[in-house]
C-alpha cells in the first residue's frame, strides 16, 4: 500500500470501517428484531388463541342460556306435572318447534322425563322413544344432579346425524327450586363454531389448531376431519394433555415436527375440560423477520457502496489541492519556476494547503527574483568582458605597434607622442569600462545579498510551518488518545454486569431457600413459593441480560480497538509523509541558501580582479603620461622605451588573463540561471 494515494488509502479504511459498523448493525439488529418477532409471533398467537378460546366459550355459554332459557318455560314444567294432558302436551309441542326455529343449526330440541321419555321434541316423529336405560341413564341423572343445573356433555358425534353436536342437558325444577320433574336436551351443530373460528384466521395465516378433550383425549376439531372424535396419539396433543393434568392451563410447546422445528401453544377451558391448540413452524414465525433482515442486509449494502462513493468524492476533492502541491514542488526540484494557477486559490487561507501554497508562492517569488539578478549580472558581465576583450584586442596591437616602432623610435618621435595619445585615449576607454564593471558587481553583490535575506526567510517559513505540523499531530495524537481512554469507561459497564451476575447468583440461592422453606410449610407456603420461583426467573432472565451486555462490551473493546489502529495509520501517514516533505523542503531550502552563498563568493571574486586590473590600468596611463610629459622627450633613450613596452606587454598580458576570468566567472553564473526554467 505505500505506492497507493493518500485518496485511494482513506477511501478503503472508511468503507472498511464503515463494513465493519455495518456488520456490528446488521448483526446487532438481526438479533434484536429476531427477539422482537418471537415475541411478537408469541403474543400474536396467545392473542389468537385467547380469541378463539373467548369465542368458544362465549359460543358454549350462548346456547347454555338458551336451553337453560328453554327449560325454565312454564308449558314445559306444567307439562312434565301432567304428562298425560293433551292440551298441555299440544302447547308445550307447538312451544318447541316455534323455540327451535329461532335456534341458529342446532339439531333438535326436546323435553323428556327424568327416565328420558321424549315427550316434546322439535322432530315429532321422535315423540315416545326412550334414550338411555339402565348405566347411561344412571349416570346422566348423576351428571345433572351433581351440577343441579346445565349439564353439558361436551362436543360428541350424534347418533342420528353423525355430525359433531355440543350435548346438553338441563333439568327442569318444580316451583320449589329443588324437585326435578324432568329433563330437556338439545344442541347446536360444531360446524357453526367451527364456521367462527375460520373467520378469526387470515388468508395468509399459516397457523394450525387443534381443539381437543383434555378428559376424553379426544379430537374435537381439527383440519384433518378425519381425526375428529378420534383418540389423539400425537406426541405434542399427548404433552399438552399432560400439562393440562399437571395443573396448566396455557403455555408454549416446542417440538420437531413434520416440517421440522415448531411452536404450539394451548389454552384449557377448565369448566367443559376442552384445550385449544395453536401450531405453526418456526420457519413461518421467523419468514417476516427474515425477510426485513434480507432487506436490511441490502439497505446496508447499499449504504456501505453510497458511503464509500461519497467517502471517496469528498476525499478526493478534499486532496486535489495536495496534488497540486505535489506537482508544484517536483517542478521546483527540477528548477522549473512557472508558477501554478491552481494553486492560486489557497494562498493567504489559514488550512495546511493554504500554509504550504503561500510557502511555494513565496519561494517561486524569490527564486524568480535569485534568478533575475543573476542572469543580469552575467549579462552584465558578458558585455564587460567584451568591451575589456576588444580594449585588451587594441592594447596588444598597440603593443605591437609600440614594439615595431622601437627601433625607429628616434626618427619618429612626433609619430611615437601621437601613439601615446591613442594608447591613452584607449587606456581612459577601459578605465571606464571598468568602473562600469565595478558597478555592475556592486549591484550584483546588493542583490546576492537580497537573495540570501529572502532564503533565510523562506527557511524560517519552513522550519515554522514543519514545527507546526509537528505541534498539531501532536495535538491530534492527545485528543485521540483521550477519546479513546473516554471510550474504555465502558469496561465499567461490564463491571457492572458482572456485579449483576453475582447478585442473580445470590438471588437464585435465595429463590431455592424461599422454595425449600416454602415446600416445608405445606400448604401455607404455596403462596410463598410462587413468589420464589418468579424471584429465580428473574434473577436467570437477570443473568442473561448481563451475559449479553458482557458480550456487547466485548464486542464494542474490540470496536474500539480497530478505531484505535486506523486512528494511528493516519498518525504515522502524517509523521512518515507530510513531515518528512516539509523536512525535504527545509533541507533543499538549505541547498539553495548555499549555492546563493556561492555565488556571492564568486561576485566577491569578481570584485578583487576587477580592483587589481583598475589598478594596473591606472599604472599604465601613469606611465603614459610620464613618457607624454617628459620634456625634451627625443633624449629618452631607446632602451627606456624597450623597458616600458616591454612592461606594457606584460599588462595587457595580465588584462587579458583578468577578462578571461570574468568569462568564465560570467558562463558560471550563466550556467546556474541556465538551471532554472
């Protein structure tokens, strides 16, 4: 990853973490909303079940008042005191087929003696049949009589019809409350209750029910008609059973099924001994909580591809001043001093971009200026040399003249005066060439000095600005490093639940005492023992929660530990990257500090030939003057003359070694400007 861009790196460890919280969310929510599902399928079919349950018995209880109302009618009683009356016997009939027409199903109606004589029935052609003798008969008085009222016989399959019927009976009492003279029996069709409760269910509604006889261990409804009033040998219907003798009357039941793992849950009618029964596979329950979990995972899908988009437009964005940048100082160390335009915007602004652009802005604007100095200076220069290059040209040929002429010099006296005048009319062209030269140098020398102010300037820019970033990574490491202690406060929390462990130890402890006092108080501590075993649940439900939340707190350490190591890549990018360029950029500050001091060194150079050559031009037009003033100069002898040309060679020998170092002091300074672009 070192040859990635800076872009490249944030944009991964954002969507990194962003894959990571969204995995901690999906996971997090996935388990939270499973739990809300199982409870709320849980609710949903004990509410169900409730329904079905109050339906039935509101269904039961209705058509118990009205055979109850039925045989508290005055023609049946004054009837069942004459049997034998046919005018009482002709009413009470005509009563109870009008009474049965108002009936909804039901499959008759009828009054009969305590012997179960018919002797009214909705169907006339049954009038005079006797129903039960001897044991059945017995025990369906004993049934009556026990309830001394409605005795209801439940759900059966009627002889004549062959359908489900609910069997009732009620006796009929003389005035007194307390003679029985008779009996009256009758029932609705199951089919109407079983017609309610398919109203109850949705279209939608995978869920089955069974209704059972918890006494019987009979099949009273079911959707396989089949099993209706069948001995139940299903292991779940046995179990429920057996929790219903145990003394339940509602609860869960989870077994493995035909279509592998389900839940059914039950609710006892106590007084007709009926159970209904609600069952469906954990498959169905969970389809809603699976499905939102499928669309939460591609919600979070799509947020992490949306995030790390957007993560990586901002980042970018965010980093192109950088690039910038970077294209900016590769060309100045290649020497190139075009400035940038991009640039422009961010100089002046306080954010690191805006720092770093005003230094490059600065420095561009001082090398320009190093730049132009020199490159005048060896203009400068170039022109001197080659006004001291011909001044030397006609030096030397004077010279030679001079030497040509020695010989004849006695004879050509006035000609000889007239070469002095030229040689010295030459000599006062170069002495001002050279006073130019020197002025050019002192330039030179001012502007060299201005140049080395202006480095030093920018060193200290970027000696400040590295000593800035220093200071603000710094800072950024101590505001991580206390977030991150801030977020280790949570090991509290996971204190805290194992405090709680411990106190549901001790609570559980106290919960069995409580239950072993109260099973040795008998009777008088059943009261008590409830209390204790809802303490033990609770403490149990108590535990788990501190489980989970130890778990959440561990999973959360680990959290932030990954923050923490992202947190310190960035550090160690800044220390190791941003810092170490400003470190190149101080350094390479240094380099040009002391090319500059090199230059002035050469200018310097410059300085003490240009002095020592004004002092032999001065020399030599001393030495002029001197041949031009002598008097009675035709009796300087020719040797003297020999002597001086001889020392005027060795001059414009020494002028001409001093022009060719300014050359080459002149392609030097040439040579570094030629370095910039």
């Amino acid at each position: 990853m070192k040859n990635w861009k800076l872009s490249q790196k944030l944009t991964l460890g954002i969507t990194l973490i962003v894959m990571v919280c969204m995995t901690l969310l999906y996971l997090t929510a996935n388990k939270t909303l499973k739990g809300l599902i199982q409870e709320s399928e849980h609710h949903q079919m004990e509410s169900t079940l409730a329904a079905q349950t109050s339906l039935i018995e509101e269904f039961v209880t209705r058509q118990e008042e009205l055979l109850t109302a039925y045989s508290q009618t005055p023609a049946i009683r004054e009837l069942l005191k004459d049997v034998n009356n046919p005018e009482k016997a002709k009413y009470a009939q005509e009563y109870t087929e009008s009474f049965y027409k108002s009936l909804d199903n039901w499959e008759g109606l009828y009054v009969g003696e305590w012997n179960t004589h018919i002797i009214v029935h909705s169907n006339p052609g049954v009038v005079g049949i006797t129903l039960r003798e001897g044991d059945s008969l017995k025990a369906l008085q004993d049934a009556m009589t026990s309830r001394n009222g409605l005795y209801n016989a439940g759900i059966i399959v009627s002889p004549a019809s062959g359908k489900l019927v609910l069997s009732m009976y009620c006796p009929v009492f003389d005035t007194d409350g307390t003679t029985i003279l008779g009996y009256v029996g009758g029932g609705p069709f199951a089919e109407n209750l079983e017609n309610t409760l398919t109203k109850l269910r949705k279209e939608d509604d995978t869920t089955g029910y069974y209704m059972i006889n918890a006494d019987t261990d009979m099949y009273i409804s079911a959707e396989d008609e089949s099993l209706i009033a069948t001995e139940i040998k299903d292991e779940m219907l046995l179990n429920v059973i057996q929790q219903i003798k145990g003394g339940e009357t509602e609860g869960e039941i989870k077994y493995k099924g035909k279509q592998g793992r389900e839940v059914a849950h039950f609710e006892y009618i106590d007084q007709h001994g009926w159970a209904v029964v609600l069952y469906d596979t954990e498959k169905n329950i969970y389809r809603t909580a699976n499905k939102n979990m499928s669309t939460l995972g591609n919600i979070c899908l799509v947020f992490v591809v949306v995030i790390s988009i957007l993560a990586f437009i901002m980042i970018f964005f965010s980093v192109k001043p950088l690039l910038y940048v970077e294209t900016s100082i590769i060309q100045l160390s290649n020497l190139k001093l075009q400035k940038s335009e991009k640039l422009t915007p961010w100089i002046g602004t306080k954010s690191e971009v805006g720092k770093i652009a005003t230094a490059l802005d600065s420095l561009y604007s001082t090398m320009g200026d190093m730049v132009h100095t020199l490159s005048e200076c060896s203009c400068s220069l170039n022109d001197t040399a080659a006004a001291m290059q011909d001044s030397s040209n006609v030096l030397i040929s004077c010279i030679s003249d001079n030497s040509k002429a020695t010989t004849s010099f006695a004879e050509r006296a006035e000609e000889i005066d007239v070469t002095v005048g030229n040689v010295d009319h030459e000599m006062v062209k170069i002495a001002r060439v050279v006073s130019e030269v020197e002025e050019r140098i002192e330039q030179g020398n001012v502007h060299s000095s201005q140049l080395l102010d202006k480095v030093e300037q920018m060193q200290e820019l970027a000696n400040t600005t590295l000593a800035n970033t220093s200071v603000q990574i710094t800072a950024n490491q101590e505001a991580i490093k206390k977030a991150i202690g801030q977020l280790q406060s949570l090991m509290r929390i996971d204190e805290m639940a194992s405090q709680i462990l411990d106190i549901t130890s001790q609570t559980n402890l106290l919960s069995l005492n409580a239950s072993i006092e109260a099973a040795r108080a008998g009777e008088a501590g059943k009261g008590f023992a409830v209390v204790a075993g809802e303490i033990g649940n609770l403490a149990s439900s108590s535990s788990q929660t501190a489980t989970q939340i130890q778990e959440i707190c561990n999973e959360t350490k680990n959290n932030i530990s990954n923050v923490q190591a992202c947190f310190d890549q960035i550090i160690l990018f800044l220390q190791n990257d941003v810092q170490t360029q400003f470190s190149e950029f101080a350094y390479a500050t240094r380099d040009y500090y002391d090319s500059i001091k090199e230059m002035q060194q050469i200018i310097t150079d410059i300085v003490a030939a240009s002095g020592i050559f004004s002092d032999t031009v001065q020399k030599i037009q001393a030495q002029i003057r001197e041949v031009s003033n002598v008097p009675d100069s035709q009796n300087i002898k020719s040797q003297d003359i020999l002597d001086k040309a001889r020392q005027t060679e060795e001059t414009a020998e020494a002028m001409t070694a001093i022009v060719s170092k300014n050359k080459e002091n002149a392609n030097a300074i040439s040579g570094i400007v030629g370095r910039f672009s």
